[in-house]
C-alpha cells in the first residue's frame, strides 16, 4: 500500500509518497497535483521501494503540462523513462548504482 502527503511548507508543496509507485498511486500523485494548480510542486518519491513504468507514465502526462514541479528519488531508469516521455522535471539519480540497465 502506498502513502501519499502533502505538506505545505514554504515554497514549494511537497508531495510525498512510499512504497510501490504504481498506476493507482500515480493517480493519487495526479490529483494532489491539480489540487496543487499554480504552485511550485516537489514529488518526493525517495521512500518508494518498487516503481512500475505504468505508473511513470501516468505521472509523465501530468508532469508534461506543469512547469513547477521537480521529482526527486528517482532512479536511472526513471529518469529516462520519463526523459523519453518528454519530461525534464527531475534532480539525479538518489540510488546510485540501481539502474535496472539489464
């Protein structure tokens, strides 16, 4: 099961989320998004322990009409898939050395 939060802080909001980053949960990322319409956005998914492409595809769409958001916790292979999806809104990798390049 997968927690969501969102914290408002100063600047930015930061959504957090754990656990298995699937479609469902990406959804639930989604909606925190459009609730959060015209300000700075941080996805924090460091604590997510298993990502399905699925889910980044979800969340690619989403992050491809904002311009506020930064994603941080991915790994490699997230970062290029979503590069590939068309979205630039992420820091490095946080896991070095798990890039699931097999």
């Amino acid at each position: 099961m997968m927690t969501i939060e969102t914290r408002a802080t100063r600047s930015p909001l930061v959504i957090e989320a754990d656990g298995t980053f699937d479609v469902p949960a990406a959804e639930r990322v989604v909606r925190a998004l459009q609730q959060a319409a015209g300000l700075a956005v941080r996805v924090d998914l460091t604590q997510v322990r298993d990502f399905h492409d699925f889910g980044l595809a979800v969340l690619a769409r989403a992050l491809a009409s904002r311009r506020q958001v930064e994603v941080r916790g991915l790994r490699t292979h997230q970062i290029r898939l979503l590069r590939y999806l068309g979205v630039d809104a992420v820091a490095e990798p946080s896991r070095a050395g798990d890039d699931h390049d097999a």
